[in-house]
C-alpha cells in the first residue's frame, strides 16, 4: 500500500510523535542550473531558489549561515552536488549527502510534493541515511586517480585499435611479440612505418643498438616475415597519429602518476605499500582502491559494512524456504571494478587462497561470480590489514581442502555405497 505525504506526516507525527532531531535544518533540491532549498527553522518554514552558480552557492551558504542551520542535506544527483557540498563545507555549515535510492524507500515521496520540503521532513526526524563522503583532499585525490583510470582505458581502446589496424594489413607483429607498445615493438614499428628499408642488416643494428630486446627470442627470419605486410601510404599515415596519440597518452599518465604521488600523504603511500602484499593488488591498483576507502577503517564498523558499500555482498532474497537470485547491490563504482580486475589477476596465482576460493565458487555459481566472491575476500583482508595493522598472510591453495578434509571423506564414502561397496571398517581409519 502506496501512503501519501499527508498520511505519512500524520502517521509520525500524531500516532509516533517523533522526537524531532534537528530544530534548524534545511533540505536542497539539487538541479544542473537551480537549487531549491527549504529551511525550516522552528515551526517555520521557507522555500528559496538559487541559481547553480558560484556567487548563487554563496548566497545559499550565507542564508543558512544567519539562519543557524544545524544540517543540510542534498541528493546525490549525478555531479550537480559536489560544488554546493564544496561550498557548504568551506562555509563551515554540516552538509549530508543522500542516496536517490534511500530517499525512494522512504514512503510518501509523490511527484506532487516539493522535494526539497521532503527532504528537510526527513532530516529533521532523522530519517536520512548521508552516504560516506571523504574529505577535500581525499576527493581531489580520487579524481587525480580516477582521469588516469579513464586515460588508461582510452590508451587499452587505442592500443586494440593499433592491433586491428596491423591484423588489416597482414603485419603478425603480435604473434612474435608479446607488447607491440614495449621498446622491441615501437621500434619496429617505427622502423616500417619510415620510408628506410626493414631488412635483415637493419635488424642487425637495432639489435645493435639494443631497440630490440636482447631477450626477444625471435630471429631476423621469423621478424621479416612477421612485417612482410601490405601497408598502404593511407595506412600509414593513420598509424603515424596512432602512435603520436599514444605517445600522448603515456606522458599524461606519467604526469599524472607524478600528481597522485605527491597528492598522496604518508599513511596513504604506507597503506598503499601494505595491502601491494595481497595477491594482484598492483601499486596502480592500490592507489585506486585507498584513494577511495582511505585510511580511517572507523567509519566502517565492521567488513561487512565495508563490503555493502563496495556493492561486494551477495543479496539474499529467499522465499518458502527457496532460494532466489542472490545478486549483489549496487555500490561504489570504481572501488568494485578495481577489485575484481584485482580478482582477475589473483586467481592467477594457482598457490593462493584465492585460486582455491575461485575453483570452489565457479563450480557452482559461474565464474562471474565466482570473481566477485574473491573480490570480496580480498576487500575483507583490505579492511584488516587497515583497521588492526595485520599482515595479509595467505591461507594457501589446499585451505579448503583441509578444512573440508573429513566432510569429503564422508561424502566419498557415501556415493561409493550408493554404488553398491561396504567399506572394511578394520581398513578405514579416519585422520
């Protein structure tokens, strides 16, 4: 059953009579160009729109300000709130950030009703659950780590692209080398792409001059046949800029490697180091991750907390006893893809606990899920290792087999029963 916003105020406020936790408080509709925002202060209540520019941010900020507000509270809508937030918390005002989602559980919310007064209702029982918003320089950080995500994925893109560009023209360069944007590869291809001759004295000296790797197993032979291409002078020229943007590209993430490092203080480069000893946590991958849990566990009572924020727990939704679809819910973005490409790589370790936790979970559940399960193991050791000052000490590859060692044994005996074999009871002996 659907209850209205006036049901709703006359369920909490003549049947519950809800204590009131803010006296002074005020809900913002946050939009791309307006903010409209309800202030209630007492028994009173006012509605004022602002613009979304700066000046327009300050005068809501001032209002506020000499107005006593004790809590504000916005929307997480898409990036609209982050300068008001910005704002607020420059001007010394405590400001909330809420779930779109949260607010919708919340019954009584009609498209009739002003959004920001529902808001400020909410807030002032303390109705609102505020998200974890991190502090200034935190959130700097984590956009610092996050462009260079997003530029490394462009240079994937561009790099798949160059592939394309070289299967096109018959060029089987990535058949004999494993990086055609290593040394050995750029400068061979470099090499085809100038108007000079690319024959077997020309490999000699590059070999020479070591711009190709002295450990690149591959003769002159197999190397002048993987070049033997049909390169047109329009694709050349197309492969020029490739390789121009990527050049590119690289100095970016270069430059922006030197910015997090120096963005990041000293608890954050010693948490990056520590939780590097977790399998397929890589220092990128560090970076990424404490850029955006930090390093204060407290605000995370427990790893499971931790892990429903990172959209890392399985659901339950289990019905007469039946189980149904157990998918996970939503949460941080980049926390949980940078975690599973982590699982990607620690399941590659087949000496790990991880591997071990994989090969169970993927026989059962799919290997989708089966790397989110391991995701979410490696987010638990995280949350350890930041919050008790452990060590990761990995449980090994046969963990499961010793901790399930007698319950297999019981199971084994009884499909072979099934088919028909006693068991000598002089000759089994437990361990």
């Amino acid at each position: 059953m659907k209850i209205d916003r006036g049901s709703c105020r006359k369920y909490f406020g003549e049947v519950i009579h809800m204590k009131k936790v803010y006296d002074n408080c005020c809900g913002i509709d946050v939009h791309k160009k307006i903010m409209v925002a309800c202030f209630i202060h007492g028994k009173e209540q006012e509605i004022r729109e602002f613009g979304a520019t700066t000046r327009e941010l300050l005068l809501l900020a001032d209002w506020l300000s000499q107005g006593g507000c004790q809590m504000a509270a916005m929307e997480s809508t898409a990036s609209y709130w982050k300068p008001l937030y910005n704002v607020l918390e420059t001007s010394g005002l405590n400001a909330i950030v809420v779930n779109a989602q949260h607010m919708k559980a919340v019954p009584g919310r009609k498209t009739d009703v002003k959004d920001s007064e529902w808001i400020a209702d909410l807030l002032q029982h303390g109705l609102l659950q505020p998200s974890f918003i991190p502090n200034k320089a935190q959130r700097e950080l984590r956009e610092l780590v996050s462009y260079r995500k997003s530029l490394i994925k462009v240079k994937t893109a561009e790099l798949n692209r160059l592939q394309k560009m070289l299967e096109g023209a018959n060029i089987k360069l990535s058949g004999t080398i494993a990086d055609i944007d290593g040394v050995s590869g750029r400068n061979l291809l470099n090499a085809l792409l100038s108007d000079q001759k690319v024959d077997e004295t020309k490999l000699d000296e590059m070999r020479r001059k070591k711009q190709i790797a002295p450990n690149l197993k591959a003769s002159n032979e197999q190397l002048l046949e993987d070049l033997n291409g049909m390169l047109t002078p329009l694709q050349k020229k197309m492969m020029k800029e490739l390789l121009s943007h990527l050049d590119e590209l690289i100095r970016h993430i270069k430059n922006l490697d030197d910015d997090i490092s120096e963005n990041m203080n000293g608890e954050e480069k010693k948490a990056t180091a520590v939780i590097q000893d977790i399998p397929g946590i890589a220092a990128i991958g560090a970076q990424q991750i404490i850029s955006v849990i930090g390093t204060d566990m407290s605000r995370f009572p427990t790893d499971a907390h931790i892990s429903s924020w990172a959209g890392l727990c399985p659901g339950n939704n289990e019905s007469a006893k039946k189980r149904r679809s157990g998918r996970s819910r939503k949460g941080n973005a980049m926390l949980r893809t940078t975690l599973i490409t982590c699982a990607h790589a620690a399941v590659r370790n087949k000496n790990s606990f991880f591997y071990a936790e994989f090969q169970r979970v993927s026989g059962h559940r799919g290997s989708k899920r089966a790397y989110v399960a391991v995701a979410h193991s490696m987010l638990k050791a995280i949350y350890h290792i930041l919050k008790d000052g452990v060590v990761f000490k990995d449980l090994g590859a046969d963990y499961y087999n010793q901790f399930n060692k007698e319950r297999k044994i019981n199971s084994y005996l009884k499909k072979l029963r099934s088919l028909g074999w006693q068991p000598d009871a002089m000759n089994y002996l437990p361990a």
